[in-house]
C-alpha cells in the first residue's frame, strides 16, 4: 500500500521514529500543545489527531489510535509498514486487578493476555504470548525509578469487551494479572510480526478491587501527566 493510507493523511516522511499513542484524539492534542515544541499537525482524517514535534531536541509523533484492538491494530500496522515507524509507546489507561496497585498507579505491560482472536490471523499451532520491547520497558521503570513514581510492571488482560456481560475478567486476575485495558495484545502483535518495537503504559484510571473513585474522562485527557513524561523520556530519537 502507498502513502497517505486510507486511514492516515500524512507523507511518509511526517512521523518521527517514535510514536506515542494514546487512545483519545484529545489526549494526543495536549500532549502535542503541552510538551512538543513546534508541533505540526500531520493527520486528522475521522478526527484522530496526529502531530510531530520535538520534545527536548528529540523528534517525536503522537498520534490516537481510538478504542480497541481493530483500531490500534489498523494504526500501529499502517505506522509500521507503511510509514516506518520504528516504536509506537500506547499511553492509555487501565482498570486494576490488584489491591496495592491504586488510581493514578502507572503500571508497565510486560506482556498482554486476551481474549482477542487477532493473532489467529497468523494461523500457528499454538498460542502466541504478545509482550512488549524489554529495551523500551527497560527505559521507562528505569524513568519511573529516577522520578521516584508508584508503579508495577506485569502482566495486562487486553480484551474486545468493554461491558462484559459475565463479569469474567476478574478471572485473569487469580493468574497474576495486574489490569485490563483494550488495545495493548494488537499492538505487541504488529510491532513483532513487523520486527519493530512497542511498549504499553496505563495509568490506573479505576479499580475492580477497591472502592477507588473513578477518573473522569477529562481527567484522563489532563492528569495523566506522570505517564506522558516517563513516554517521552522513554521514545527514541530519530538519529
């Protein structure tokens, strides 16, 4: 496929090597307005902002990915092959499994359980175990470490299923599961099968374990700041 895609109006050479993203198009304006010097927009086809600028000298993108796996799937597999991105950092949220991980918690997702059947499409004989770039997650615990920020790294349940109507992800939570989210399993997928880097950290925006008041969605585009940083300390340069 040539450049622009369907999906993504911007030329190839546009996107920086790194690209955060978050779910909301919103959350990836403030963090364009917030933190990138001389940000340009590149992409707003059906509204999903993307931007690229420079944060401390270093080049970067951010770009939304909307919710769910189908959709991260479809940006994080355009930016890889097509535009030759070489890492992609999901800055979303995530619902805590645990009782000693908290609201505003950032938690690491070495990995990520699902119940997708995305990685079917690779017909093995067997099931793939999607995790993340040690590299990447080496960077940001060692970021969350120097900021002296709360923070677990682990297992993420990344399920389609936003209202389950059996309540069953809790189940993941008896196997060591930190949280769930929707979208970290197809983004480690494409980043492997395209031999390319990827990382997911959440900030805990609820929990199903303690009686924690939930974050509102203005606060999750807003707040979320400690996870945004600890991205773009963690995003390579294009050098």
């Amino acid at each position: 496929m040539s450049v622009p895609t369907p999906h993504i109006s911007a030329k190839k050479e546009d996107f920086a090597k790194t690209v955060l993203m978050p779910g909301d198009p919103q959350r990836s304006r403030f963090i364009a307005e917030n933190y990138l010097e001389n940000a340009v927009l590149v992409n707003d086809i059906r509204g999903v902002q993307g931007y690229t600028g420079y944060y401390k000298g270093k080049r970067v993108s951010v770009m939304a990915s909307g919710m769910g796996q189908p959709a991260i799937g479809i940006y994080s597999y355009e930016l890889f092959n097509f535009y030759d991105v070489s890492s992609i950092i999901r800055v979303g949220s995530c619902g805590s499994f645990r009782e000693d991980l908290h609201v505003h918690d950032i938690v690491l997702a070495m990995g990520a359980c699902t119940d997708s059947n995305f990685a079917a499409q690779y017909k093995m004989n067997g099931t793939f175990a999607p995790i993340a770039d040690f590299s990447l997650l080496k960077k940001a615990a060692a970021e969350c470490e120097r900021r002296g920020i709360r923070y677990q790294v682990g297992n993420m349940y990344s399920t389609d299923v936003f209202y389950n109507d059996t309540a069953s992800g809790i189940e993941w939570a008896k196997l060591g599961v930190l949280g769930v989210e929707m979208e970290s399993a197809a983004l480690y997928c494409n980043a492997a099968r395209a031999g390319k880097k990827a990382l997911c950290i959440c900030t805990v925006s609820d929990s199903f374990i303690t009686p924690e008041q939930n974050i509102s969605a203005e606060e999750r585009r807003t707040s979320f700041t400690k996870m945004m940083e600890i991205a773009l300390e963690t995003a390579e340069d294009d050098a």
